[in-house]
C-alpha cells in the first residue's frame, strides 16, 4: 500500500488494507512513534527491534496467559489450560516440557522422508500443468498431511480440520471493525477431536496423540498424573492449528518472492545447499506470524511514558525484522543476509515446532525446484487471508515459464 507521510499514522490490526502491507506503517511508527497507542482498540504497540528483542521473553510483564492474538485477548475470552501458546509460567514450563519430549530432534529427522513424499505427492501430476498454487497445491496440503499424519488423524478427516480452523481464525473486520471472535472459538477449536481422541485411547499407535493419551506431567510439587482428557484435546488443537497455518503461510510467501527475484532464485537452482538461508530470510523479510499480543502485568516505562499495569501491548515482530538500526537494508530480500530474526520469537515461548516448519518449507523449494526453475505470479488471481494469528496468502497461483 501508499502510504501519505502527512497522514494521521494509525495502525490497526483488524484493517485489511494495512494488513495487506502495514510495513509502510510500522516504518512511521518506528521512526515517529516507537511507543505507539491505539485509543480506539485501547492497545499500545512497540514496533522497533531493541523494544521488541527485549519485550519477547520478559514473561513477567507481558503476559500470554489471556491470549497472544489482538482479537482473543482483547475480547477477554477465557483460555482453557493445554494451549500452550496462551499460557504462562509456572504452568506454561510444565506443559512445554511435556511438548518439548514429544517434538524430539529423532522423530523430526524421522520425518523428512515423509515431508518428502508429501510434497511429491502434490507436485508431480502438475509437472506438464501450466502453473500451479503455491498455496492451495502444496502449502495447504503437505502441513496438513505432516502434523495429520503426526497426530495420528486420518487423511479423510485432515481436510475438514483445517476447513474449520480456518473458519474459526478468519477476520472479516475491515477498519472499525474489533475483530470480534465467538466465545466458543476454544470449545470449537478442541471438539473438532474429541471423537479422534476416543478411538485412539482404545487403538494406540506411534503417533503424538497417543503419547499425549499416555503422558505424565509432573506438577511443581514432584507429583506425577496423566494429562486430563481436556488437556490433550487442547494439546491436539494447538499442535494441528498451529502446524497447519503458519507453514502454509512461509510456502506462500517464498514462492511470492522466489518468483519476484529470479536471480536469487537460479541460485538456488544451481546451489540448492542455499535454501536454508533462503527459508530465513523469507521468515525476516514476510513473518507469517508478525504481531504477538500480551496483557502488562505490571507498570512498565517506555519511551518516556508509563505503560500501565492491565494494559493491552502488541509486539510487532514483524517490524522488527525490518527495523534499519538492525539490518542494512532491510526492505530488500537478500538470501545472503545473516543476522537472524524475531520471526519464532524469543525466551520462553519461542516457536516450539521451528524445526518442522524449516525442515518442511526447505524440503518443499528442494522438491519444486528439481520441478521448476522459472514462475511468475498471477496476482490478478492471487488473494490474501485474514486471519487472527497469521498474515500470508489464501492463494497464490504461478504460471511457469
């Protein structure tokens, strides 16, 4: 979007066209209002990379535990236990070193080969094809089948999960909208499993909802129990919504800007050892997740002014990454750079299937690549999603050639 430098700044995240490219925005806000505060939504915002680096792991002020979305926490929606993206310490380090047993390196490394087969599946009928979606052919199906095959869901059922999740998330709010989400959202979100759960209680397999069916958490005084049965139907949740929608999102965005930078693209043809750094600087350059909100648990100073105890904040990671006193410039996509980003977070709750989500998207460019060296993007066709926790593509189709 063009920004008017003599506008009034205004940033809100339920707006779709700021939504759409609010880097012109949050370069206004880094640069004029550091500290930025939104009256009509009643939140503040820190958009530079010091502020954010620093915000990110200080669990003690900026709390998750009402909800690290702008629509959840602000709506004051009651978080269920289990969802560890919206919980915070002592609790959070319990359920996190249950997860963290689960997400092994060994079982990561096992599922390459699988992420492999995956992206072969979706992409070899469209080998003679005149283009295909980077989205709808490949970054919404080989995640799905990833984290569907890593529960333990069946592929008929893989499908309608991500269908509903996607329902649930989606913003439809333009500017003056709230981004209003139903009080349901969390009873909805869990019950889509609940009839996966209780077959799998009685059919164990080697999949992560029967290790969660059969995990202990030790509780902080050294007591050991079974996680209750609500517990690992919010585990589930979060582990599919999460392992679906962001991915989905990087895949998006790297075949966007593999397809607008064709030199660094045949690079890659002819090095494929460089992708990796490809995966990074698409995870700075287009976040998928690039606002985490927090509740302030206690008075905090900022730029000069007081930020009070029950105030809302968000933590615009994705400005971070784009921040000029971190990066030389940093508008420019350079599969060179080195320098890391925010783009997983920081401290306690740093993005706990990070793994995965490079393991899958640096796989995805191997396989298209072998496939494809040249595409454009059809953006007369292309749409954006509108969801509550992560920016990115709906659908992005490329004609090759």
């Amino acid at each position: 979007m063009i920004t008017d430098p003599t506008a009034e700044l205004y940033y809100d995240p339920f707006d779709h066209a700021i939504d759409d490219d609010p880097y012109p925005i949050w370069k206004r806000m880094r640069a004029e209002a550091p500290l930025y505060r939104n009256d009509e939504h009643g939140f503040y915002a820190l958009s530079r990379y010091d502020d954010v680096a620093r915000a990110l792991p200080d669990w003690q002020t900026y709390r998750s535990g009402r909800g690290t979305t702008a629509d959840i926490l602000f709506s004051g929606i009651e978080v269920p236990p289990g969802i560890l993206l919206f919980e915070d310490p002592p609790l959070h380090d319990l359920h996190r070193r249950l997860l963290s047993r689960v997400f092994t390196p060994r079982r990561m490394v096992a599922v390459e080969d699988l992420v492999r087969r995956f992206c072969s599946d979706a992409l070899d009928p469209l080998r003679d094809a005149e283009g295909f979606d980077f989205v709808a052919d490949l970054g919404a199906f080989m995640p799905m089948r990833t984290i569907g095959y890593l529960l333990g869901i069946p592929e008929e059922g893989q499908q309608q999960i991500r269908d509903l999740n996607d329902t649930l998330i989606t913003v439809s709010s333009d500017r003056g909208g709230s981004g209003d989400i139903s009080p349901m959202v969390f009873q909805q979100s869990i019950a889509m499993f609940a009839e996966y759960i209780e077959w799998r209680a009685s059919h164990p397999s080697d999949d992560l909802m029967t290790e969660l069916l059969n995990a202990e958490v030790e509780e902080q005084d050294g007591t050991r129990r079974r996680l209750e049965r609500g517990e690992v139907l919010a585990y589930t949740a979060m582990i599919a919504g999460a392992g679906n929608e962001t991915t989905a999102r990087l895949i998006g965005f790297m075949g966007q800007l593999l397809g607008e930078h064709p030199d660094q693209r045949h690079e890659l043809v002819d090095d494929p050892s460089l992708i990796p750094s490809a995966v990074e600087e698409t995870l700075r350059y287009e976040p998928p997740s690039p606002v985490q909100a927090r509740y302030v648990a206690r008075d905090v100073e900022l730029h000069g002014h007081t930020v009070a105890e029950g105030s809302y904040m968000l933590l615009l990671n994705g400005s971070a990454n784009r921040d000029e006193s971190r990066y030389t410039d940093p508008d420019s996509y350079d599969i060179h750079r080195t320098g890391g980003h925010l783009s997983f977070g920081q401290g306690l709750h740093f993005c706990l299937g990070s793994a995965l989500a490079r393991l899958e998207a640096r796989v995805a460019f191997e396989e298209v690549l072998r496939r494809w060296t040249d595409w454009h993007v059809d953006y007369d066709n292309a749409r954006r999603a509108h969801t509550s926790s992560v920016r990115g593509w709906a659908r992005l189709p490329v004609t090759m050639g």
